[in-house]
C-alpha cells in the first residue's frame, strides 16, 4: 500500500506551489553584431521584472 501524505506535507507544497507561480521563464531573441545569427538567453525571473528584462540590450 502507498503512504499517505502527511498534512503538513500538503501546506507546505501549497505554500511552494504559490510562490512558484509568481517566476516565469523568458527566451530572448539576441542578435549577433557580428553574423547577424540569432542566439537565446534564457532566464527565470519574477513576473514582475519581464517588461524590464525584455527592454534590456
């Protein structure tokens, strides 16, 4: 038989599911000056900040 859970387990993983929700991961598109190829960077930054890090050269 499985265990069950305990509900402390529960909380806590519901605590960590919400604050998890307030993160986003972001692909940017950045041009080589260089070959004119594309590359990605990738970052996981608050939900906040994505205007902010999508204006930046």
């Amino acid at each position: 038989m499985a265990k069950a859970a305990s509900k402390n387990a529960k909380i806590k993983d519901a605590k960590a599911s919400a604050e998890a929700k307030n993160w986003t991961k972001v692909i940017k598109a950045v041009r080589s000056p260089k070959s004119g190829a594309y590359t990605f960077k990738e970052a996981i930054i608050h939900k906040d900040k994505v205007k902010d890090y999508l204006s930046e050269k």
